[in-house]
C-alpha cells in the first residue's frame, strides 16, 4: 500500500493527471455505492413522515365528514406508494392489484414497479404503452451493456497474456476493465424497465384474446 501511495505521489507530481482521474473515479464509485442504502432509508423515511402526518391529522375530532374521506383517500394512497414506490390513485392502484392478481402468481410485482411509467390507465383499462424511442433505448442499452461486459472481462484478463513488470502496471488495467463492466451494469439496468412492460404486455394481450 505505500508502495501504491509513493508512486501514485510520483506520478502527480511529473504532472501525470491519469492516476487522478482513476482515483477520483473510484473514490466516486465507491461513495456511491457505499450511500446507495442511506440514500433509499432517507426517502423511505419521507414518505413514512407524509403517512404519519395523515394519520395524525385523522386523530382530529374537528374534521367534517368530507375532510375526513378526503384525508382518509390520500392516506391509502401514501400506504400504496411507501409499500409498492408506484404513485397512483385509488382507482388505478385497484386495476394494478387485479392485473396482478390474474397472473396467478406467474408475474413478480416487481415488474409493475419498474414499468410504472410506461402502464396508461383509461377506461376502466391498464395498457401498455411502448413508443419507438423506448424500444431503441432498450436495445442500444442491451447492445451497450454486451459490448462493455466483454470488453471489460477482456481488459481484466489482459495482464495473464500481457504480464506487467509491476503492479503499477496492473492496476491501471484493472481499473479500465472494472470501469467498462460498471458501465456495462448501468447500461443492463436500464432495460428493466422496457423488459417489464413487455411482460405485463403478453399478459394482457393473452387475457384480451382469451376474454
């Protein structure tokens, strides 16, 4: 480790800014992953204080009838979100739970979540909607991910055939190659979404032609 320390210094010093931009990029990574859980606790907590806040102001016994009701609408309204993280009214938190309900335990909630912002509800109905940018997001993001993943195992294994004198020379490599499959998870990540409303879109076209 003071070896890495003395180098890393050396290199700063000749004016070599690459060690600190790879530094600074872990360090980066690394805070946010090690924040990742106290930023979700924190937002958890909020929306726990905004149920708490309903659920105070319901213990009034000055409250009219119709306050009441209304109080009474946004307080299983904020239950939903704090349980489920999909913000919706009533009405179409009722269709989300019998859609899922019809799966028959075959589809995770956990998609529904995900697909939260591509799902439409009119007419008494739960569609989803799927434009030509999401569908070029989901397979740019895909192909992304395939080509950094490979890129990365690849970079991380290039010292076996390279073999550096030093460890000074490993540890850039192992930094790229770790980088790209970051990059590579990220990109996965973010065809959830899509792949979700994909999901909840065979099951109601298979209940739409049944029905």
């Amino acid at each position: 480790m003071i070896e890495v320390t003395n180098k890393l210094m050396d290199e700063l010093s000749s004016g070599n800014i690459t060690w600190l931009v790879l530094f600074l990029s872990g360090g980066i990574i690394w805070h946010c992953i090690r924040n990742f859980t106290q930023i979700q606790d924190f937002l958890h907590a909020r929306r726990r204080q905004q149920v708490d806040r309903l659920i105070e102001t319901l213990k009034c016994e000055h409250l009219d009838e119709p306050f009441k009701k209304f109080l009474q609408s946004q307080l299983n309204r904020e239950y939903w979100y704090y349980v489920t993280d999909i913000s919706t009214e009533n009405k179409y938190r009722d269709l989300i739970i019998s859609l899922y309900n019809s799966s028959l335990g075959e589809l995770s909630f956990n998609h529904f979540r995900r697909a939260n912002r591509h799902l439409k509800f009119a007419d008494g109905k739960v569609s989803v909607i799927l434009k030509w940018h999401d569908t070029f997001g989901y397979y740019m993001n895909f192909g992304i991910a395939i080509f950094f993943g490979l890129a990365g195992f690849l970079i991380c294994l290039s010292p076996a055939v390279v073999q550096p004198e030093n460890l000074m020379q490993i540890l850039p490599i192992i930094a790229l190659g770790g980088f790209s499959i970051v990059i590579a998870l990220f990109s996965l990540s973010q065809t959830a979404a899509v792949y979700s409303a994909r999901v909840i879109k065979k099951l109601i076209d298979n209940q739409s032609a049944q029905s």
